[in-house]
C-alpha cells in the first residue's frame, strides 16, 4: 500500500522522475480543460438551454454565492481562481472512482503548491484593492509590535492549508486500502462513498479558506462620516 502516489514512478533518468502525482496532474487538467471547451462552445443566452449548460450554471451560482457571503463584493472577479482551486480538488476526489486513478492532492507535494498558489494570491488580490502602501500597513495593525506575529501568521496558515488537506486525502486512502483487504467487499463500497463526501467537503473548505483570506486582505478601511453634535 503506498502513502502517496509519488511513490508510484513511470519512468526516471537520473534525477528526473515522472510520477503519479504529476501524471493524474496532467490528466485531470487535460480533461478540466477540454471538459470546459466542450461545454461552453455553444452557450445559449435564450431560455432553452443544455443539461450540461444548466449543470454549469448551477455550479457557477453556487460558486458566485458563496464568494459573495464570505464577504467579496465582486465576486466575478475572483471566481476563476477560487472556483479552479475547488474543481481541481473536487474532480480529484472524484476520479477516485476510476480503477488504479490515485488522486494528485494525496501528495503533499501538490497540496503545498495549491497552498502556494494562495498564499501568492492573497498578496496579489490584496494590493490591487488597497494599493500596496496600505497593503503593507495591514502587518502593523493594530500595533507595529505585531508585524512580526502577522507575517507567522501568513506563512503559519499556508502550511496548515497544505497539511490539512493531504492528511485528510492520504487518510481516506489508507483506511480504504486497509478495508479492502480485510473486510468483504460492501463495507468498501460505503467507505469509498464516505471518502468522495470527505473529499468534496475538503474541496469546499479548501476554497472557502483561500476566500477568508483574500477577503480579509482585500477589505479597505475607509474613515466613516464624521459623527453629527447635538446640544
């Protein structure tokens, strides 16, 4: 039984090594990406639409939505990188399904760089609302004294990210394993269920972090209305 699909090696000379982590990678953004052609070259603006068309813009919604409630007041301008960040994690878990498929985030490899991704995000996301001075004076509030806890905070929160999710899919895979050599077979089956909901709820948490992030990042804190006196 293998801990992480790095362990699984295709091919390799010397010190390159082409794994299963990157292998599942490749595939899984392949079919993202043709998935998405095909799905989105004949969009219909008309009241008849396609199951398919339907299905995406469900997805979208729900998408938009949960953006919107963490506190993003745009959130079309930040769907097409937290909404990627989900699909890749959720189609992930659910290529499970497919025989000898071992998903790419069971590697900690790819879950530190999707936790890269955001932490590169936030900063980016960030200036661009506030501009980069008052970007940098978020560090210091509410006292200069806390620059340094807020600067282990941002690296602290990206580790976690990396860690919370490989533990969580590396985890579901070896309870598998262990169940599909010592029980019969439609305990499995269950447990298999229980891990594509485990990896849709980490694919949602996962994403709705990277939003608190980028929110918190991107709220500006502009002075109030002077108070009125009354006598």
């Amino acid at each position: 039984m293998r801990l992480s699909p790095d362990e699984l090696v295709f091919w390799q000379y010397g010190f390159l090594k082409l794994n299963a982590t990157i292998v599942f990678t490749w595939v899984l953004m392949v079919v993202l990406a043709v998935s998405s052609k095909i799905i989105t070259r004949k969009l219909s603006t008309g009241l008849e639409s396609s199951r398919w068309q339907n299905l995406l813009e469900i997805i979208v919604t729900g998408i938009l939505d949960q953006i919107e409630d963490v506190g993003l007041s745009k959130p079309r301008k930040y769907i097409g990188f937290l909404g990627t960040l989900f699909l890749f994690i959720a189609m992930a878990t659910l290529f499970t399904l497919v025989p000898d498929y071992e998903p790419p985030t069971g590697s900690l490899s790819t879950t530190a760089a999707l936790a890269l991704c955001v932490f590169v995000a936030v900063p980016i996301f960030g200036i661009e609302e506030q501009g980069l001075g008052d970007y940098l004076k978020s560090y210091t509030k509410p006292t200069l004294i806390m620059l340094p806890f807020n600067i282990i905070s941002e690296l602290s929160r990206t580790l976690a990210l990396a860690i919370r999710l490989f533990g969580n899919m590396m985890s579901g895979s070896m309870i598998l394993g262990i169940l599909l050599i010592i029980t019969p077979l439609i305990f499995p089956i269950i447990m298999t269920a229980l891990g594509l909901l485990t990896g849709m709820v980490q694919a949602y948490i996962f994403s709705i972090l990277a939003t608190v992030y980028i929110a918190a990042a991107t709220r500006t804190h502009k002075p109030g209305p002077e108070p009125e006196h009354t006598i």
